[in-house]
C-alpha cells in the first residue's frame, strides 16, 4: 500500500511529511490504532487508494469526524460518485444493485429518508426492543448451553455470530424452520471475500427472494413481528412499498448481525485482554443494580476501545467544501474513520486505555447525525447480555489461543475477528435432551 498522501492535495515542499504507515495489510488488521494516530498526527484528511482500487478521502480525526458525518453536502447516493460505474459494484453490499435492495436508509438523502427513517421507526420502537429481551436472555442462555459442558468453544462460530442472526430472524418474524437458510446466507455475507467467487451477491439474491416470499405471506397473515410492523407502518397516509419494505428488512438483518457479532467478539477479547477491567465487571454482576450500570458505561466503552465498525459507511460530495484544511471535490469518496476518532487524544483521555467506568463517552461507533445506527439499542441489549451472561456462567474463561496469532476478517468497513477460541471450566450438562439448535425446533 503506497503512502496514503498523493499528489491531489501536495504539502509544500517546506513541511515534507514522515514515512506514512501502510495500510489494509494483515499486519494492519490487527492493529490498526498505531496508523490511524499516525494518520491524526500528519494527514488527518488523507486521499488514499484503498484495497479495490477505488479511491477516497479517508477522515481521521473526531471533531472532522463528527462535522463530516452531519455534512449535508455529502450524500449517501452512489448516484454522486464521480467514478460512477467504473467504481459500481466496489462501493456498496455486493449484490444489493442487482437485487434492487438500493432503497434502504444506508445509500438515501433526505427527503426519502426522512420518510423512510419515520415508517421505520414506528415499526423498530424503543418498546418493541425492550420487550424482546426475555427472548435475548433465552437465545444466549440456549447458545452457552451448546458448548459450556464441553470446556472449550470458539466463541464466533459458536456464540457471537449465531446469536444476533437467531434474534433478527425472531424480531423481524422469519419462521424458525427458515432461520438456518438465514444463518448460511449470513455466513457468506461475513467472509468479505473469503468464500466463493461472487459468493455474496448470490447470497444477497436469495435473501431478497426470500424476503418477497415472506412479505407476500406477511401481508395476508399479519402477526407481532417487525415485518408485519413494517408493512403497517403509516405516515401522512403513506407507507412502505414492497421493495422499500424488502430493502429495509435487509439492511436491518445486515447491517445488524455483523456489527453484533463484532461487538461481542471484540468486546470479550478486549475484556479477556484486561483482567483488572473483567475482574471488575465480574465483581459488579453479582449486584443486578451494580451490573447494570457498569454494563451500561462497560458497553460504551467497549464501542469506542475496538468497536464492530471501523470506517462509517460511504459518502459522496456533492459539491465542493473544505474539511480539515483540504479541499474535497464535487463527487469525491468519503470515509470517516470511526476507529481513529474514537481513539483521538484530543476527545478521550487515554484513549489507549479501556475504562469501562468512563462516563464522558460521546463515542461514534454507531455514527453521528440523521444516519445514525436505527439498530444500535438493539445490538446494545445483545452486547451487555451476551457478555453478562457468558462472564457470570464461565468465570475462568481464558484465551486459548496466542494473541498475536489470531486472525482479523478482511473487509473496508466492519473490524471482526474470525475466530476466538477459549477454554473455561466446563460445566455440568444440563438435564433434560441435548439442544442441538438455540430455538430447539
């Protein structure tokens, strides 16, 4: 990766800049803090070509970050790319194009999305996440339960990842014989290129026709889940079209699995990797009000040290600006850098430290502005009862594996490990028939 400063914007030949760090390699993956603060320090607006060749201004630093998420003159729409269909394709979902699930809040602008983020949220209330936490508590319990009398898991493959993807199913109202089709289409959208050739697009056009087909069922049998919800949802007398309501049941299932699955892998890594901060944690849950409120500030904290999203999701200048002391163009790429902002000194004190007793803790790991996360109370609820759950029924879980070796999913936007085997004492198996799937259907 060549330094990520090119001749678009030249410093003057007075203030030469220090080797810059490389970026998007493996060794980079693993830890990318050392080259973000490099990149804060010389080149916080920084014109870079990234691993697909398309390129873009990477933003560093917080407040930039924060102005740039608000920006209203950088739109969502690929439409604004000056690279246009040279850059399709390389800039969004694989497939989503082709499976015409464009229509959702992640690639729109107002005015459509303030419509859409209105229906939306009649449908995804505060109300309707808080009492589906019974069913969380139960998913989790039923996924330890899978592996806890054996004394070893992989906590992705077994926990963090089928966890989020069972709960969406259920919120959304994906019938639980159908959940497992789910799970491996899933699956292949979280590899960022290590499957097949063209393995994502295939499996986003067999989501999408799934979702047809259910919505279809939907609207002749409505129920209490978030599809039926969508569906009904009304505005001014308007509602969801059918692809709008598609696309938005995808990006709800996309977008919110794999940030969740992050979200707790990263978080009980870290916390694996700070004795003093999970001996705390665990002090604190044997108090359900003591609990709560350290899982509450924990949860925040967990976001900003190594949350599930690196780089926010794309932005395209639909006129020119100046951001950061640098002129962006009309139809320039911008990705602003979550993982850098959260780690800026001139927000967070210490931002190397994990303190799960932070309180001043305006983090952007779910975003800023009119796109932030509609999900993230969601992911919030799976994160601080994943990690309750599996800190208070294994107490001695361990890393079992060197950290250094562990391996880092390739991928722009989102930051995940790909595995993370631990070891505990095992515990006694539950009586009753073995459960061999978390919905015991």
């Amino acid at each position: 990766m060549p330094c990520p400063h090119t001749s678009r914007t030249p410093l003057p030949p007075e203030a030469p800049l220090p080797h810059a760090p490389a970026l998007f390699s493996r060794e980079f993956a693993a830890h990318p803090y050392p080259s973000y603060a490099w990149l804060r320090a010389h080149e916080p607006l920084a014109w870079t070509r990234l691993p697909s060749g398309v390129e873009a201004w990477l933003v560093t630093r917080y407040e930039d970050a924060r102005r740039a998420l608000a920006e209203p003159r950088l739109s969502k729409n690929p439409a604004h790319h000056a690279e246009g269909a040279g850059a399709r394709g390389k800039t969004g979902i694989p497939g989503e194009r082709k499976a015409e699930l464009m229509t959702h809040l992640l690639n729109i602008d107002p005015p459509d999305h303030t419509r859409l983020r209105r229906l939306v949220s009649k449908a995804f209330t505060p109300r309707r996440v808080a009492a589906f936490a019974p069913r969380v508590a139960e998913l989790t319990d039923q996924l330890i339960d899978g592996f806890a009398a054996r004394g070893s898991a992989d906590l992705i493959h077994e926990f963090a990842f089928p966890l989020p993807i069972y709960a969406i199913c259920d919120l959304l109202g994906v019938p639980r014989e159908d959940q497992d089709d789910f799970r491996d289409w899933a699956g292949m959208m979280i590899r960022h290129g290590q499957g097949p050739r063209g393995g994502v697009g295939r499996a986003v056009g067999k989501m999408r026709g799934y979702l047809a087909e259910l919505i279809h069922r939907k609207r002749r049998d409505l129920g209490d889940d978030l599809i039926s919800a969508l569906i009904q949802a009304v505005d001014d007398g308007e509602h969801l079209t059918e692809n709008e309501a598609a696309a938005m049941a995808f990006i709800l299932l996309f977008a919110g699995f794999e940030t969740t699955v992050n979200l707790i892998g990263n978080g009980t890594f870290a916390l694996l990797q700070h004795p003093e901060q999970r001996a705390g944690l665990q002090e604190a849950l044997d108090s359900p009000d003591h609990g709560e409120a350290l899982l509450t500030t924990g949860i925040e904290e967990l976001l900003r040290f190594d949350g599930p999203v690196e780089l926010a999701t794309w932005r395209y200048a639909t006129e020119s600006f100046d951001l950061a002391g640098r002129h962006i163009r009309a139809g320039d790429p911008v990705l602003v850098v979550l993982a850098a902002a959260d780690h800026d000194p001139a927000r967070f004190p210490d931002p190397a430290t994990l303190d799960l007793t932070r309180r001043d803790n305006q983090h952007l790991g779910y975003g800023h502005g009119i796109h932030y996360c509609l999900g993230a109370p969601l992911a919030r609820l799976e994160g601080k009862t994943a990690l309750a759950r599996l800190f208070t029924r294994l107490p001695d879980l361990a890393l079992d594996a060197d950290p250094g070796q562990l391996r880092w999913r390739g991928g722009l936007i989102m930051r995940g490990l790909r595995t993370l085997p631990v070891r505990f004492t095992a515990e006694a198996p539950p009586p009753g028939p073995a459960r061999t799937r978390p919905h015991g259907g």
